[in-house]
C-alpha cells in the first residue's frame, strides 16, 4: 500500500476522537496530581497538614507552565492541583484538547518532578467558559474547595496527633458543619482565621504592572516606566473582594 494511502488510512483513526473548544471562548486547564495522596503521606517526609517544600515545588510548577508557551491570564494552584486561565484568542494546536492536555500534563509532570525531587504525575483536562462570570465563579468554586479542604485537614492531623486512630479522626468529622469543625479544631488549640491565608485559599499567579526607574542620560533625568510582570499572590482575598480581583484580571490587556 502507497505511503499516502497508508497515511489518509491512518489518520482518520488517528483524529477521530479530536476535540475542538470553539474560538474566542475562554479555557481552564485543570491539572491535578496522580496518585498524590500516597507520594505526600507515605513516600515524601512532609509536614502535616502542610509542607512549605511541597507548596514551593507547585508554586514552581504554576509558574514554569504559565510561561511554557499559552497565553495564561491567571493561574491558581492549591493541593494538588493548579489551574490555569487561557485566554480567548489563545489558538495554539488548533484548540485541540488532547493536545493543550497532553502537553500541559507533561509540562507539569516535568516541572513538579524537578522541584520536588521525586516523581510526580499529573492529568489535565480541558474546560470551556464562555463568559466572564463563568470564570469567575469556576475559581471562586475552586477556592471554596480549598477552604474546605484545609479545615479538614486541619481538623483530621490534630486529632492524629492527641492518639485518633485514622477511623476515629474521619468519624469524629463525618457531618460535622463548617462551625462544629472551626470549634473541634479550636479546643485542640488552633484558630483557623489565623492560619496563612495560602493554606485557606490558595495562591494565584496573574500579571501586575510594577514601576521601573531608569536615567537617561540625555536630559539627565531619571524615568519611570512600567513593566508587566507575574505576580505570585499568597494572601488572597475572600468572597466579593476576590470576584473583584478575578474582574481586575480579566479586564486588563
């Protein structure tokens, strides 16, 4: 059989499953890690119920994939998992979904292993928002998760630590209300509203403009511009004063 028989052939099998987000829609590449409850509590040495190591290596990982190439506008990670805001007009690989999660999977796989010295997988899928307010809510959903998420966590590592066994700790959650959860975890010593907001809510990556001085020599005056930059934001805000940011970023340029 020809080549270019061969091929046609082939390929038709090959792109059958191809998907494509419609144009001039935004996209969210959520990645999250494979098998991370076993790495972090069985085969990493970390602190419990959060590791500024671990924190670092995902900030590093957030960072490198909001610069390997997409037109990221805002990124966010928390436990395991980041999230990443293409912008509208980002077309790259046609806007096909198994190539942007491929790519992006591997990227983070790479990134992760790295920072962290151990080996790290992560899956990514691809996720259309047609309008502001949809990504604003995807991520205000996302930092409720990670609100959530750290009362458990909290709650569940200070009963290990006074003798629960791993039964008793999740029994002694299960159906609890936010409130009984913030008063356990206060007679075990630990005010929630005082932990660092990046265990509460996360950290976002998203462009700032910062103020740069320089001199010219000419007129012999200094002058000031402004450069873009990333920002890595580990005191988010809460509630409607972090839909204003998300609106901040996604206005800009």
């Amino acid at each position: 059989m020809k080549f270019d028989i061969l091929d046609k052939k082939m390929r038709a099998f090959e792109t059958s499953m191809d998907q494509r987000i419609i144009p001039d829609v935004y996209m969210v590449a959520r990645l999250d890690g494979r098998g991370f409850t076993r790495l972090t509590k069985e085969l990493l040495l970390l602190e419990k119920p959060f590791d500024v190591t671990f924190r670092d290596a995902m900030i590093t990982t957030a960072k490198g994939l909001a610069d390997c190439g997409f037109k990221v506008r805002y990124a966010y990670t928390e436990s395991d998992e980041i999230s990443l805001l293409l912008d509208r007009s980002e077309n790259g690989f046609d806007r096909k979904t198994r190539k942007l999660g491929s790519i992006l999977a591997g990227e983070a796989s790479a990134r992760f292993t790295l920072a962290m010295g151990a080996i790290g997988v992560f899956d990514c899928r691809i996720i259309p928002l047609p309008t502001d307010a949809l990504v604003i809510d995807y991520f205000r959903w996302r930092a409720e998760d990670a609100n959530r998420n750290a009362l458990n966590a909290w709650c569940y590592w200070k009963l290990r630590e006074k003798g629960f066994s791993v039964y008793d700790a999740t029994s002694q959650l299960s159906g609890r209300s936010v409130s009984e959860k913030n008063e356990i975890l206060f007679h075990l010593g630990i005010n929630y509203n005082d932990l660092p907001a990046w265990q509460k809510r996360g950290v976002a990556f998203y462009y700032d403009m910062v103020e740069k001085t320089s001199f010219n020599p000419v007129k012999n005056e200094p002058v000031v511009s402004f450069k873009k930059q990333w920002k890595v934001d580990c005191d988010l805000p809460m509630n409607d004063a972090y839909d204003q940011l998300l609106k901040d970023v996604l206005q800009r340029e």
